[in-house]
C-alpha cells in the first residue's frame, strides 16, 4: 500500500470514529480537512453535518390488482414491479428473523449505522480485498428509497454506485431514519421494497412467486430463502442451473444463523436444514395477454383501454399506463363472472375458436352503463404465429393471417384497427325514437310497397334507382300498411325508410349519437357532421357499430331514455384506502322516458314478445327468444346486404346482450352470414343470466297519445265507386291507397270498406277495399263438380 493511501484510510478511520461517537458537531469540524481525498458527500467540502438528513419519502411501485365485480374474483394483475405492501403483522416471523440473519445481525442494537463494520470495510476495500458492503438494514433502505425517489437518471446513478460519497450519505440518512422511525417500522419497508429476484419485489411478490402462499405462512426454510436471495437476486437464483447449489449453501448459512442468533433451535434448524429446495418460481402475469381465465381478457382490454383513455390518471397514454403499473390500486370492475361464463358456453356451443368467423356478445346493465360480459369465440392471444391466413383473399396474398384463433383485437369494444361492423336493421330503432321524438305515434301506418323510391341522393348505397336510393324488403310479400309495431316486428325496409325520410335522416343520425353510437372512420365522421340530412341509407345499418355500444344503446332504453356512458369500473382505492370517483355511472338523458317506454314496446314484437299498447300481429323476426328467456323482452335482429352480417339484441329490464355474427378479416365477403348461429347464443345467454331472477315488466309510456296519437274518424265509403270514396277520404285528410279484393255485398269494383275501419291516426294510412260482388252459392257449388273427374 502506498503511504499516501494509509495516510488516507488512518484519517477516514479516525474521522468516522470521532464523528459517531463525538456526534454531529465533532464530524462537522474535523470532515472538511480530508474533504479534498474525495469523501466528502457532497462537491464542494460540504461538511458532514451539512449533508441532508431528511430522506425524501418516495413509495416503491406498486402493482395494481384488477377483481370482478364480486370484488373477491382476481382478474389480472398490472406492475411494473411485481410488487404489493404488507404490514410486518402479516409478515411470518420466520421471514422477519431471516432477514436479520442474512444482512445484519447488529440490526436491534446500532442506531442505523454499523460502526465497526463500516471501518472494517473502507479499510479491506482500500486495501484491495473482496468487496464489503457493511451496510445495515436502515443503509440498504436508505439505498432504496433514493433510487426510488430519484426524479433523473442522474439521481438514480448517485443513489447506487459504489463509492464513498454515497456511503456516507447513506450513513447520514440512517442515522436519522432511526430517530424517525422503530425497528418494526424499517424492517417492515425494507421487506415491502427489496428485490427477490425473478420479477418479485417485496416479500409478498416473492412468497408469491417462489412460494405462491402468503408471506404470512412462510416457514424457516421458505424465509431462509428468500433473505439469502437479497443480496444477489440473479447470483442465488434456486431455478438456474448455476444459482441452485448457491442458493441452497446460502440458504442453510441463513438457517445457521438463524440458529446461532437465538431465532430458532437447533432442531429446527436441522430440519429446515433438510427441507428440500425447489428449482421452479411461478411468475405473475402481467396484463390481459395472461390470465388465469383467458376468455377475460377482451373485457380485460377494454378495462385497460378505459383506463389508457383517463384524463384523471395523467395527460398522456404513457403516464397513465405508468400509474396503472406502479399506483397500487384495488379495482373492482363490473365484469359479473356469471355473465361472462354463460355467455361464453353459449357461444362455444355455435362456433369454435378455429371458425372464420367470429360470435362476438356483450352484455351491459342498463341505467349503470356497466359492462358485465366481453365473450367471443377467439383467445386472446398476442401470438399469432400461428394463426391461419386471413380468409380476405387480398390480404392472403400478402401472407398476412387472419384474427383467429387468437388475437387481441378489441373485436367487440372497438379502437385501434376495429372500427366495428354493419350490423343491419337494429339501427332502425333510432329512427323509430326519432320519430316517436316528433310527435309520430306508434300506431303511424305507412303503406309500403315491396321497392321504395326515396329523395335520397344517397350514391354511397348500393340499392340505386337513377340516382335515388331505393331499397327493396326481404320478401316481396312484404307490402301493404305497417305501423311502427308490426314494421320494427317484421323489419321492414320500406316501412323505415319513408319514416326516416318524413323525419329527417339528420334526426335519426342525431339519436344514435345520443345513444352513444360512434363514427370510427374518416367517411362516416364526414356523413354524420356534414351530410346527415342526405344519409337515407342510415336506417337500415349501414354505418360500422361495435356489439358493446349497440348493447349499450338499447340499454338506454330499457333504463326510461337515460344514457349511462359504458363503463368497466366500479370502484378504485388507492394505496391510502382512498376511493375514487372515476368510474361511477355517467349517466345523462338521451330521449324522453315515454319515448323509450314507447319504442320498446314496439321492440317487444321482432322478439316475440306481446306488446302492451298495440299489436304486434304475428310479426317477428326471432320468435323463439321470448320462450327461450322466459322473461318480458324487447329486442331486434339484423342483418346487411346479403346477409354479410346478422345480430340479435335482446333486453330485459335489468340486462341487454347484443350478439354479432362477422368476420373481423373480410367485412365485404361473398358468404352469408345465419341467424341459426347468432341467435340462439344471444337468447340462451339471456336465458342463463335472468334464471331466477325477477320477472319484471316493462313501464309503459304515461297517456295513449304516444300509442295511437290522435286520432280521427274514418268516413264510410260502403258501396262508393272507388274515385268517390278517394276523393271522400283524402277530403277528411287521410292517405288514401288501393286494398285488396273482398266479397261484399256492395256491387263488383265499388268500395266495399277500409281498413283500417271506423277510426285511425290523425293523416295516415287508409286503404279502400275493393268489391267482388256477392258471393254466389250456386256459383261455388258449380266450381267444385268441375273440378271433379269427368264433371263437365
């Protein structure tokens, strides 16, 4: 050793020596002379007693766990170090004498600083010898908490390289984290903050990871272990091949010392001694891509997109997604695990993760807003290696794979590259509430006709007459007079279509924005903001919707017209047990409670249900949900232009469930898509998340001006000529058309009635019948012998 370096460590010997046992006062005056060798905790010769002796308080990241609505249900965990705190109450004993045992033995005795040792060290380390720490429990706090506390990268070099500077500094804070804080209260941190190797920070990480127990029921040997890993996590590593033979000698030095402290007997020793070391750790997921139950995880997605989308968790995506993985926070979402069960048995019951297409159900509580279920017959799955090409012959061609069998897509919630699908004929409930909303009654009859020719210029639509958009019905037996029952009941086309026209297209376009219907792409934000009015197609579902938000829409319905914006929480507490108020019902009024009431009353009717204030006369496009329920229910199936699409949306006054049959890779496919797939999946949904719940029914709407509107006497036209009767008909102010042929006992081709008879909404629909003459017995009876054999 050269002289000058004696000279230096005799000094920093003596100095440290005065110092602590003279006090602050003595290491003020005598630092600054050795100041210049490069000890001084500061640039500049600052003295010792200068040196900051208030450490910054800074929480070490904590992880933040996500439970299912019934609050006991683990969803997923988000960290960026796997990491909750625990009170030392609930820390084992065993854990708390081991880690005494492990990193300092003097802990109960020194008042944060181990003089002897820390001489002992500067000296060895001076002097060339292996490298000793000498820090106590309190130092490697301290150590711990400036890192974690640094606000630069700068900040976090001081607060770890191995110099003397911060040695000292380390010594200071200890010092006076001592007076601060008992005994109880540093070991307790210390456990809270340490690392323990393979991804676990503080002992309930790493109970959890190597132990998978809480760190309340650690035995010696289990507590052994874990204290020999702190001071090298990758070193003592029992799951390498190279770390195992250490950890286990590093384990049993701990139990010895356990033993020789006074902690345990020696008999206890021995045996924990002989406990067996296990070579695995088991660690946690991180986010959705790894759940427990792997068909969570779209509603996982969505939670976290929620959350990314927050203002309240900061001003960016990263900084929210920061305090997500390192806040500490308890959520309790509003995913029911009951829900989410049945509706993904019920969709592995019509299509399987390898199917092209994709069952997509969601499932929202109406006047809440809450999500209770995301389910589709897809894994959510960040690999997708092995996925099969996309079945969008385009894309095949660039060998890109299609969404299945996994994916983590936000197929049924949309964002990112979903901007959601055309789901058909359920958007004609929006015009239904437009028209409700202006003073149209349920009972507004329009005569349709199989091909409408409408005003619309609605060149984006592919049913085109000249220019005009003209839409054509299912079947060409569906004409003549619908009202808004028996129109929404059996979907007709050209019954919502001139209603929507009467309207106004930008009417409608407005419901569904209140509804909570958004316009994901460039095109359709354009149609909606500028040129709604001209959107004659509308109505009928061309425009991209996602299931989540058209089961929300119907939901506000079902909750009297209030809008409740989705939501996946219910409630966040903070660290400090502290709830938040982020995530409650948002909730605001979309349309009159007896507008809703009104317009599912007439959705009572595609679903097969009765409608209370009308008729539904027999029409309905899923008859068979209502049996299947077994509850009141409103609804509406839909489909596209030659059924690329089909969904059902049935609701009850406590749950809707929207279903879609799509497929996310080739929207524009040449197959079509069955309601036999759809269908049953949505109402046997249903069916298993009412069982035995109430059987409510639905409100209904105050007055039956909103049901049959006002109504006006329809003149008698009995045995007119057909011009007199339209003349006498259009004179009382009514829409007069032709009807069908009857038997009367009015002369052939005069009228024979109307119908409707009697009376009808003020300005609608009325058909005159048209006389066949009486009927001649002696006629039928000549009809039927010339019908048989040989009979002329």
């Amino acid at each position: 050793m050269r002289g000058r370096d004696h000279h230096f460590v005799t000094n920093v010997s003596s100095l440290l020596v005065c110092g602590l046992l003279a006090g602050v006062a003595v290491a003020a005056a005598a630092f600054p002379a050795v100041a210049m060798s490069g000890l001084a905790a500061k640039a500049g010769g600052e003295a010792f007693a200068s040196l900051p002796s208030q450490l910054k308080q800074a929480t070490a990241p904590q992880m933040t766990r996500v439970f299912a609505s019934d609050d006991k249900t683990p969803i997923t965990v988000f960290y960026d170090e796997f990491r909750s705190d625990v009170p030392l109450k609930d820390i084992s004993v065993n854990m708390q004498n081991a880690i005494v045992a492990a990193e300092d033995h003097q802990f109960y005795k020194h008042n944060g600083v181990d003089l002897k040792g820390s001489v002992r060290a500067l000296v060895n380390n001076k002097q060339g010898g292996d490298k000793q720490g000498a820090s106590t429990l309190t130092m490697q706090l301290v150590k711990m908490s400036l890192a974690y506390s640094a606000t630069s990268p700068q900040e976090v070099i001081d607060a770890t390289e191995d110099t003397t500077t911060r040695k000292v500094t380390e010594m200071k804070y200890a010092m006076q984290l001592e007076k601060e804080l008992t005994k109880q209260q540093i070991l307790q941190r210390y456990l809270n903050t340490a690392p323990f190797g393979n991804g676990a920070y503080g002992v309930y990480a790493a109970s959890q990871v190597y132990f998978s127990k809480h760190p309340r029921n650690l035995t010696i040997a289990e507590a052994a272990l874990l204290a020999s890993m702190v001071k090298a996590p990758s070193g003592f590593d029992p799951t390498t091949t190279g770390g195992y033979p250490k950890a286990l000698q590093r384990r049993n030095w701990v139990i010895g010392n356990m033993r020789d402290l006074g902690f345990v007997t020696p008999a206890d020793a021995a045996a924990a001694t002989a406990v067996k070391l296990g070579h695995t750790a088991k660690r946690t997921g991180n986010g959705c891509a790894d759940l427990k139950v792997n068909h969570w995880g779209f509603f996982c997605d969505y939670f976290y997109r929620w959350w990314l989308g927050r203002p309240e968790f900061g001003p960016t995506p990263y900084d929210r997604e920061r305090r997500l993985k390192s806040g500490g926070y308890r959520i309790r979402t509003t995913l029911d695990i009951k829900a989410q069960a049945a509706a993904r048995e019920n969709i592995a019951e019509k299509a399987g993760i390898n199917d092209r297409d994709a069952l997509l159900l969601a499932a929202v509580q109406p006047g809440t807003g809450r999500v209770r279920a995301l389910a589709a017959n897809r894994r959510y799955k960040l690999d997708d290696a092995h996925n099969k090409m996309s079945s969008d012959p385009r894309k095949a061609a660039k060998k890109i794979r299609g969404t299945y069998p996994n994916t983590t897509n936000p197929l049924l919630s949309g964002g990112g590259d979903i901007n959601g699908y055309q789901a058909g004929s359920v958007f004609k409930a929006f015009t239904m509430v437009a028209a409700l909303e202006n003073g149209y009654p349920l009972a507004y009859p329009i005569n349709t006709t199989y091909r409408y020719v409408s005003g619309y210029r609605d060149g984006a639509a592919p049913a085109e007459c000249h220019g005009f958009y003209c839409p054509t019905n299912a079947s060409k037996s569906e004409k003549g007079p619908y009202n808004m029952w028996t129109g929404f009941g059996s979907s007709v086309n050209t019954y919502f279509v001139p209603l929507e026209e009467s309207v106004g297209a930008d009417k409608v376009v407005d419901v569904a924005q209140r509804f909570g219907v958004q316009f994901r792409s460039p095109r359709e934000k354009e149609l909606a903001t500028k040129n709604a009015k001209d959107w004659g197609s509308f109505t009928l579902g061309v425009s991209a919707s996602t299931p989540l938000e058209m089961a929300n829409a119907y939901a506000t319905l079902a909750a009297d017209g209030k809008y409740c914006a989705p939501t996946p929480v219910e409630q966040i507490v903070t660290m400090k047990n502290e709830k938040l108020d982020v995530g409650k019902p948002n909730c605001r009024k979309a349309t009159r409670p007896d507008v809703a009431r009104a317009a599912v009353d007439a959705a009572r009717c595609p679903v097969g249900d009765s409608a209370q204030l009308g008729s539904c006369g027999g029409h309905r496009t899923a008859g068979g949900a209502r049996g299947a329920v077994g509850h009141p229910i409103f609804g509406k199936t839909g489909t596209t232009d030659n059924d690329k699409t089909a969904s059902l949306i049935i609701g009850t006054t406590s749950m809707v469930v929207a279903g879609y049959l799509v497929n996310p890779d080739y929207q524009d496919h040449p197959y079509r898509m069955s309601h036999d797939t759809v269908n049953p999946a949505v109402w046997n949904t249903m069916h298993d998340i009412m069982k035995g719940k109430p059987k409510d029914q639905f409100k209904k709407p105050s007055g039956d001006k909103i049901a049959e509107g006002e109504q006006r006497s329809i003149p008698d036209v009995t045995c007119l000529s057909v011009a007199e009767a339209t003349s006498k008909l259009k004179g009382a102010g009514f829409i007069v058309g032709a009807g069908t042929e009857t038997a009367s006992d009015c002369p052939k081709g005069r009228a024979a009635g109307t119908a409707p008879a009697g009376r009808t909404i003020k300005g609608g629909f009325v058909s005159i019948q048209i006389s066949q003459g009486k009927d001649d017995p002696q006629d039928k009876a000549k009809g039927k012998d010339a019908k048989k054999p040989g009979g002329r």
